[in-house]
C-alpha cells in the first residue's frame, strides 16, 4: 500500500491579477510533504500550470496509480478559486484563465472527486487555499456545503478550506491559511500530529479574524496521523519561505486608475429599486410550479426597515461580525460572561477571556428603498394544508446585494389560527452588480427550494394523517 500526494500552486495568470506568493506557498507544502517520508509519489504542478499542462499531468498521474493500492492520497491547491453555481462545482482557475473558455481553462473539483474514487484511497485529504483576487469569488458557506455534499461518496474524508464566501483568503509573501497549516505541524509539542490537531490548530489561530474564517469537514475517524512530528521536520524554518519574491515586477496601477475600475461596478439607489422589483417579479414564479396554483394563493408582503423579520438576530450576528459596507445599523446589547481559562493542547491559552456576551436585537436601515425585505406567503385554498412562507432579506451596499432566506412552515394553535412552526436556517449569497443575470438566477433557485421544501411537507403531513395499515 502506498501514499500519494498532488500539488497545485498556480500563481501566474495572464488574464487576471498575478498571486505570487503561491510560489512560496508550494515551497513550504513540499518540503513539508517530502519530510515527512511519507509519500512514496508526489506530482508537483508549480511551473507550466495552464489548464493543458495541469490536466494532462493529473490524467497521467491517476492512470499510473489505478492498479495500485492507495493507503492515503493527499491534494493541496493555493491559487484562485471560482463557483460554477449551474453544476455546484469548485473550480480551480489555471494561468490561462479566461471568461470565454471558463470550462477550459479552470480545473474542475469534480473531476478531481471522480478519479478519486476510482483509485479508492483508504483516506483522502484535500487543502484548499484559494485566494481571491480579480475574479468573481465563490468560497461561500452553501457553495462550501454544496461541495462537501458531493465530497460524501468518498469514505474518510478530510477538506480544508481556506475561507468563507463573504471573506477572501489572505496572501502577502505566503497564504496566512497555509502557513497556519505549515505551524500546526512544526509548532506541535508531540510526536504524531493527527489532522484533527491540524483542523484544531488553525481555528485557534483564526479565531479573532473577522475577514477570514477557514472552513473544514472531517468524515475521517478524527485519529488519522498525518506525520511523526521528527527533527527534520522541526529544523523546517517558516521564515525563509515568506522573503520577498524578487523576480516578479509588480503592475503599478495609479490610485485615480484603481478608484475609477471599481466604480465600475457601483449601483446609484434608483438602479437598486430596479434590481429589487426585478427580484421580486422573478420570486412572484414561485406560484407557477406545478400544483402550487391550485393549492395556494400568493401574497407577497413587502416590509420596510428589517421589521417583523422571524429570526433576524442571525442576521445580525452575521453582519456584526462580518466587515461590510452595508447600509444598515446593527442593534445589540453587550451583557457580563465571566468564562474560564483553557489551553489548547499547543500550550496556548484562548484569548477572548471575560468577554461580555452579546445579544443581537435586530437591524435597521436609513436607506429609503422600495423595500429591503419581502414574505413570500402561500394561503392554502384548502384545510388540510397549512399556510408556508419564504423570508428574503436583502443586506444593501453600493456594489452588491447579500440575499438572506430562511423557509417557514405554519402550524394552527386554533380553529384558523397560524403561528410559526418548522423552520430552515437562514442562506445566503452574493448578487452583485456588475454581474447581475447570474444573481437573478440564483434568486430563481429559491422557488425551486421553497417547492420543494413545501412538497416534503405536505407529503409528510398526509402520511401522519393517513398512516399504511
């Protein structure tokens, strides 16, 4: 049985703004790899990464190990990352990157997912580190859960992501997520590192950032050893891999330059009106699927200022802790937690101590829109249903909307009374400006949701209330 490992570090792109410190990036994951003495073969994808190189390097590479019997494979990838929303696909982007021939020229997580599966690891540990530069950024939560709903057919499985979608992922000299990767192994006081120290290690390490916040799922055993923390791994030294890169000319872009791109992709508030009626006509479909017309009546309520919004504290959470240019208030109440003191198992005690802990009261704006939130309300024409409603709420910046949702099901407290019943946690996503159909599309996503979300019920009900016999 033998243990294999890949390496992708792609950090010149022709189309796109160049992510030097990747190179460094491979440097330290390789020599980490190598040390150990674990991996009997690497491929390493660092020089020629257009998307014909990397491909032919990865068919080849997996057509070589098929017959063999694979005890752990290994995939790392820093480089920048995008979201095919269509085909709920990471795609890795190569140097050739292109929007015209974006399947080309980006390396699909699926493809990678499919030959795994055929060589059948007994283990299989991928680290992303994807780093968002001047390309639409996907890494989102439901995007990430997509991916790791896929992930499931592979038995004992690790993933480790760099960061969420509203963040990116930090690069200077090397990527702060691969670093705190490197550290996890050489700053380790014991013999045998598990991955699940690793996983330990870098919460900890990012447990104050507000702008990037890695992302993880573990379906191994949580015992699984990654290496023998040996002397030759110790002797590893961090700092020589985050010198300056000094073949790289930097493209200097004058500050009027920079300022007049962005502002490219601003809306004024009367476009906002408009992409908000957009919307809303694009969530009125909902009624239109199948037997819904038959079975309900639509009321779409549209609400001003966040009010009478179920769960909207979450909302708020999510915005107080996350840096923004929203045009929103944030109200909340700081109240006295006295916690203990505790020590990771690195010897580190836990900043955070004594915080007072926060309750979040609600949002509000002074933004005067049409609305910046809508119930989706479906009245049933007959009683052996209940009524269902879909919340959207929109976070309103100048560049992009961020669309919460959450699905409601009613349930009678008396003869016609409806009160709140089951509910789904809060999503989200990104609809920005300079980008719009796609965003509209995803709004569309929602009907199919909430449908499929109110047939479950129904069916559900009609089984209580008709159990076999």
């Amino acid at each position: 049985m033998k243990n294999v490992a890949i390496i992708i570090a792609v950090s010149d792109y022709e189309n796109i703004t160049p992510l030097l410190g990747c190179k460094n990036d491979y440097k330290l994951i390789s020599d980490i790899l190598k040390a150990t003495n674990k991996y009997t073969d690497i491929l390493e994808i660092y020089e020629k990464t257009d998307s014909l190189n990397v491909k032919e390097s990865l068919t080849s590479f997996f057509s070589g190990i098929r017959e063999e019997e694979i005890g752990e494979l290994f995939f790392y990838y820093t480089g920048h990352g995008t979201y095919d929303g269509e085909e709920e696909d990471l795609r890795f982007v190569l140097t050739d990157y292109s929007k015209e021939k974006y399947n080309t020229t980006t390396l699909s997580n699926n493809f990678i997912d499919q030959q795994i599966r055929r060589v059948d690891p007994k283990l299989t540990v991928k680290v992303v580190d994807a780093c968002n530069s001047g390309i639409p950024y996907i890494k989102g939560d439901l995007e990430v859960a997509q991916i790791f709903e896929q992930e499931k057919a592979i038995s004992n499985l690790y993933f480790m992501f760099s960061s969420h979608s509203h963040q990116s992922s930090y690069v200077d000299t090397i990527s702060h997520f691969t670093k705190s990767f490197a550290e996890a192994i050489l700053n380790y006081k014991g013999n045998e590192i598990s991955y699940a120290s690793i996983i330990e290690y870098i919460k900890d390490k990012f447990a104050q950032s507000s702008k990037q916040t890695p992302y993880f799922v573990a379906q191994g055993t949580m015992s699984d050893i990654f290496c023998n923390v040996t002397d030759i791994i110790k002797n590893i030294d961090i700092t020589k891999y985050e010198k300056e890169i000094l073949d790289y000319k930097k493209e200097e872009t004058s500050l009027t330059e920079a300022i007049k791109r962005i502002s490219e992709s601003y809306s004024s508030r009367d476009e906002i009106d408009k992409i908000l009626i957009e919307i809303k006509e694009a969530l009125t479909e909902m009624i239109n699927i199948d037997f819904l017309a038959e079975i309900f009546s639509l009321d779409i309520i549209e609400v001003s200022n966040y009010t009478e919004i179920l769960d909207i504290d979450v909302v708020a959470k999510w915005i107080d802790e996350n840096p923004n240019d929203y045009f929103i208030e944030v109200e909340k109440e700081e109240i006295s937690n006295n916690n203990n003191i505790y020590n990771n198992f690195y010897g580190n005690t836990i900043p955070n101590l004594f915080r007072p802990k926060v309750e979040y009261r609600g949002v509000s704006t002074r933004l005067n829109t049409t609305f910046d939130s809508l119930k989706i309300k479906l009245n049933p024409k007959f009683p052996a249903t209940f009524p269902y409603q879909c919340n959207v709420v929109f976070l309103i910046s100048r560049y992009k909307i961020t669309v919460f949702y959450k699905l409601i099901t009613y349930h009678e407290t008396g003869w016609e009374i409806y009160d709140y019943g089951d509910r789904s946690k809060w999503k989200y996503f990104d609809l920005k400006f300079s980008n719009k159909s796609d965003g509209i599309k995803r709004i569309k996503k929602i009907n199919n949701e909430f449908f499929e979300y109110i047939k479950s019920s129904i069916q559900a009900r009609l089984e209580v209330q008709n159990p076999s016999k």
